[in-house]
C-alpha cells in the first residue's frame, strides 16, 4: 500500500479502545502558519452526485469534531450542496497546537481554507460553539456568506457576567481528569432522554483520552473555554447582515461553565426559549425555528425536524 493512501485512511479513522469511529468521508490536511509554527487543519470535503455550484461549511461544537454531521451530509448532497466540514484547529483529527485561540483566528483560518478550494461563497452552519464561529466569520467575511444557520448556539448570554472565573491552571487540571465516564456524563445534559445512538458522539470525543497527544488536547481545550468565556459575540448581533436562520431546540439548558453555578444559577441561566427570542430580536430580519422537546442538538436528536427547518429556510 503507498505511503499517501496509508495515511489517509489512518486519518479516515478515530480509535477508543476496540471502538473504531469512522468519519463519514475521507479526510483531507490542509497547512496554516500560525504563530511562526506549521500547524496542519483535517477537512472532509463532500461533493453531490451532481456538482450545482451551492457549498455549505458546518461548523462543529466544543465537545465535538467533524464526525457528528454524518447524518446531516446526505441530507445537503441530495440538495446538490458541497459540503466542507473542517475540524477547527485545536479539535478532531487537526493539529492541537499551544497558541492563543481566538474565534477571530479560526474564522480566518477557515477563510484560508475556502480559498485555497476555490469557494467563493457558501451557506455557513454553526452548531453550538460552532455557532459563535458561525456568527464572528459572517461578521468578518460577510460577502462570503449566501446565508448564515445557527442551531442551539452556545453565548447567546455572556458568560463571565454570572459564572465565576476559573484560572487556565484550573481548567487545565480538570481537563486532564476527564475520563469516558466524565465526557458521557456531559453530554447526557444535552438530551432530555438519553439513547444508546448517542454513545458513538461519547466514544468520539473520546478517542482524544487515547492519544500521545493528549496533554496537547487537554492544553486546547483549556484554552478554547477560556475563548468561549472571554470572547462572547452576542453583543455584535445587530451587525449581521446576512439572512439567518435560529434552530432552537426548546428543551436545551447548556451554559458554559454550568457546574460553577449554585441552583439558583443552574435555573436561571440557560433558558434557550427566552435566549433564542433575544437573539432573534437582535438579528435583523433573522427566522426563528423553535422544536419542542429538542435539546442541545438538534441535528441529532430529531434529524427530520432539523432537516424541515432549514428546507424551508432555502427555499
């Protein structure tokens, strides 16, 4: 077997223990300079039976990487849509490197990475963190966003107005602890009903536990919720030009930080019913898709609702 071809289905692959997690599509490596380092970005870039000229670019979560979207990506090439899905910088099967995160850096980081494949011009999904990167690239490249998704997206509250501070050595220490059982326990929170389909989205997060790099992984994560903490969007959403679509699932109660809070705290904050009708009042023109009984993540809880809210969004 060639070397290149080798190295491409090793990348194709996560591994947790005997558990192999396979990405829906092959992965591709793109290079940036960041700070003075080559650092290498992994991609899946997905084309329909019958290329139309339409792109998407999905924009993945904190506790997330790239293989989450699998269920959406037929969904987009039926519609004729190419479909880039990156792992940020810091996540996934990409580099974890020791620099400062910015949702500003990885915004143009995957400026860079559309230009290099030619795209002009693309519809941008943004699920959870992803959907703060969603907002800050359509901020920052508004003529390279046809339209702008944003489904359960964290930061619709500023964070550091009610959660306490956590110093990067703390969160580093608790990021080092993590364990499968820790990683699963979080995301039971985002579903009202856990299901046993949703352990595959544990298993890939925590293919990270495994490997050598993952005193790099633990330094990432660290890093990017101080990022999330301390870079909040919300307060640029009057500025979107673009036409947005909200997909709130009504049933999410995610906040960064949340085991920081008293119960007062835990009640109060998180409330994605009221937070999704702020947001919509503050993006111009913006529509709003409410889902009963829908937590944190729409696309894979309810993939048929999901899938209804944004075909009417197209059209």
């Amino acid at each position: 077997m060639k070397k290149s071809l080798a190295t491409a289905l090793l990348m194709h692959l996560f591994f947790f223990g005997h558990t192999q997690i396979e990405y829906p599509s092959a992965s591709n490596t793109f290079s940036l300079s960041i700070e003075g380092r080559k650092v290498n970005m992994s991609y899946m870039d997905v084309r329909p039976a019958k290329e139309t000229g339409k792109n998407i670019l999905l924009l993945h979560g904190k506790n997330f990487n790239g293989y989450y979207w699998k269920n959406v990506i037929p969904f987009f090439t039926k519609l004729g849509y190419r479909i880039i899905i990156p792992d940020q910088v810091g996540w996934g099967k990409s580099d974890h490197p020791d620099i400062h995160y910015s949702f500003h850096l990885l915004a143009n980081n995957t400026k860079i990475l559309l230009d290099s494949l030619g795209i002009k011009q693309t519809i941008v999904l943004g699920h959870s963190m992803g959907g703060m990167l969603a907002a800050r690239f359509a901020l920052m490249f508004p003529s390279m966003v046809e339209k702008l998704i944003l489904e359960n997206p964290i930061g619709l509250e500023d964070y550091k107005t009610f959660v306490p501070y956590q110093s990067f050595e703390k969160l580093l220490s608790k990021e080092k602890k993590a364990t499968y059982e820790s990683y699963k326990k979080y995301q039971q929170s985002y579903y009202p009903e856990w299901k046993p389909e949703y352990e595959q989205y544990v298993q890939a997060q925590a293919a990270d536990l495994n490997s050598p790099q993952f005193d790099n992984i633990a330094r990432a994560n660290a890093f990017t919720y101080q990022m999330i903490y301390e870079q909040p969007v919300l307060y640029e959403f009057d500025r979107l030009v673009v036409p947005t679509l909200l997909i709130i699932g009504q049933a999410d109660r995610t906040v960064v930080g949340k085991d920081q809070l008293d119960d007062a705290g835990k009640k109060k904050y998180g409330d994605y019913p009221s937070l999704g009708k702020m947001a919509h009042a503050k993006i111009k023109g913006s529509m709003l898709k409410e889902i009963a009984g829908v937590g944190h993540i729409p696309h894979v809880q309810d993939i048929t609702a999901f899938e209804n809210s944004i075909s009417a969004f197209l059209k």
